[in-house]
C-alpha cells in the first residue's frame, strides 16, 4: 500500500511538472496572413494533439501491472493516472487513451499465462481429449466468461460514456472496500477450519454465477479480480482457488476486451500514439504484473484480503477530496 501511494504522490508531481512544461512551450507566434491555409478537413482539428511520451505509457503499463490482478481496480488506477498526466481530458485524444488503457492489458494477460502455464497446459490438453480435468476447468472458464461477453457488448458504449469518470471511481472504491473489511473476517475463519470447495471440483453452475457476478467489475472503480474472487468465495472455494480461477477468467475476459478495444479504437490509438509507446506499455505491464501476481499469491498464503479494504477506502477519500478541491479532473 505505501508503494501505491508514493506511486501517487510521483505521479501527482509529475503532472504538474508536465502542465508548467506544456504552459511555457505552446505559446507559439500566430501565423502570418500569407501563410498556406489549412486543407478543408482540417479546419477545427487541434494544431498540436495530446501525444503520449514513452515515459508515461511505461507509468500506465506499471500501473496497469500492479493493479489489474489485485483487488483494487486497474481500470480505475488507470483513469486517475491519466488524468493527473493530462491525459484523455480533452475530446480529440479520450478515445485514444480510452483504448490504450485496454489494450495495454495484454502485458498483464501474458504474464498470468506464463505463471499458471500448468493450468494452461492441462487446458489445451483437455481440448485434445487428453486431460478430464483440464477440459473441465477450459469449460468452466468458457462458462464463467459468457455473461461479461454478452453484456460488455451490450453496454460497453454506455459504460464509456458514463462511468468513465473519477466520481464513480471513488465511489466504487469506497464500497467495495468496506464489502472486503465485512467478509474478511468470515473467510480467515472459514479458511482457518480447512474447508473449501478445490478448484477440481467447481461445477459450470458455480462457474456461471461466479461469471454474472464478474459483470459487476463493469463499473470502474470496482474491481474484476475482487468480484470473481467473492464470487468464488460465495460458491464455496477455498481462497487460493477462487483466486486461481478469478486469474484464469480474467485472462479470458482481457482478452476478448483488448483484441474488441483494439479493433474498434486501435487506428485512432495508432495514428495518436504510435507503436513505440504500445510496446512500452505492454513491457512494463508484463513485469509488474507477474511481480504482482506472485506477491500476492504468496501474500494470500498468511493474510487475508482486508489490506486491499484499507488501501481502497484511503485510497476514495483522498481522490474524493482531491477531486472536489478541483486539484484532479474529474471527468
């Protein structure tokens, strides 16, 4: 947690390192009148669009690594991080961020495959008719990510266009920490007596609901490794199996959302951004990410959740605050 925060406090010294640098570079003399005009399709268009350095696609590709397996909200800690860099605030580089924020995913996605690379192998084993319980569990996987599918299709317009804000953010962080501080004690306990449902044993039924309830984590802020970990929690796992099974699902559920942002965002994202900054992004999402999946794995071993409680209610109320004293932009 203070890594996270001082993480913060950089990220907040640094945008405002980059505002003074922006102020002092874009005032530039007013063209001459004898000047060539601007072709017709031009007219309107910024003269100098929102370009994401390298620095800071590597900053959001960390950002996006640490967080997105954790129980706290990549796509929120996304969001805040581009917004205290300037980033995605105005309409001609928002969906370009939008899309970056997605499909720089695939860093984080890579890097689960190669730590769960047994899973994975009994996976495609059992599609070959070679492994019972590895085409139970790509099954149960299949299953599990139906309803996000459905419905990230039917509503991912609107989820962009309303939720995409700090203020819901901070909402769904607040909340949802408290739900972990109100059911950690129950789990530690359960946990203590042994019982628990292996991930062997899962049934697509389980499967299922524990997918409706990873539609939750549409809303930013809320968090989809925390909800499919409840999820898993609510059918029975034991917790280092909801967690097995919450990292397999999201493999799939990033996936799909990353190739969907990608092809429906990516010239724009491209075109803006370039190649070098994706590269970066997924670079160092990819060794965050296993660095922080392989903390937690062995953090979950002796602890229980409720640190990721603490760390999400601090974590609203200082945003709130800096939110309503106008220091972040909260849309």
């Amino acid at each position: 947690m203070k890594r996270f925060c001082r993480l913060l406090l950089s990220l907040y010294l640094l945008h405002g390192a980059a505002v003074h640098a922006l102020a002092t570079s874009s005032a530039e003399p007013a063209p001459s009148p004898s000047a060539t005009p601007l072709p017709q399709e031009a007219v309107g268009e910024p003269a100098n669009p929102r370009v994401m350095t390298i620095i800071e696609a590597s900053i959001i590709g960390v950002v996006e690594g640490l967080t997105e397996y954790l129980p706290v909200s990549s796509t929120g800690h996304i969001i805040l991080t581009q917004r205290i860099m300037g980033i995605g605030i105005t309409e001609e580089d928002k969906e370009a961020a939008d899309a970056f924020a997605i499909c720089v995913q695939l860093g984080a996605i890579i890097a689960v495959l190669g730590i769960f690379f047994g899973h994975v192998k009994n996976m495609i084993l059992g599609l070959c008719g070679r492994n019972p319980d590895g085409l139970k569990l790509a099954i149960n996987i299949v299953v599990g990510f139906l309803p996000a599918m459905v419905l990230g299709l039917l509503l991912n317009d609107l989820i962009k266009a309303y939720l995409f804000g700090l203020w819901p953010i901070v909402a769904a962080w607040f909340v949802w920490g408290l739900a972990i501080l109100i059911v950690d004690k129950k789990w530690r306990t359960k946990e203590a007596s042994g019982e628990g449902l292996p991930l062997s044993r899962l049934r697509w039924q389980q499967a299922l609901l524990i997918g409706f309830m990873q539609c939750l984590a549409m809303w930013p802020g809320t968090s989809r490794s925390l909800v499919t970990i409840l999820g898993g929690q609510l059918v029975g796992m034991k917790l280092k199996d909801a967690v097995t099974y919450s990292f397999l699902l999201g493999t799939a559920t990033l996936g799909a959302s990353t190739v969907y942002d990608f092809l429906k965002s990516g010239d724009v994202m491209m075109a803006l951004y370039g190649v070098t900054p994706l590269i970066a992004g997924f670079a160092c999402a990819f060794v965050a990410a296993a660095a922080s999946v392989a903390w937690m794995l062995s953090y979950l071993n002796r602890h229980g959740l409720a640190i990721f409680g603490y760390y999400r209610i601090i974590l609203a109320v200082v945003i709130g605050i800096a939110v309503a004293a106008g220091h972040i932009q909260a849309t």
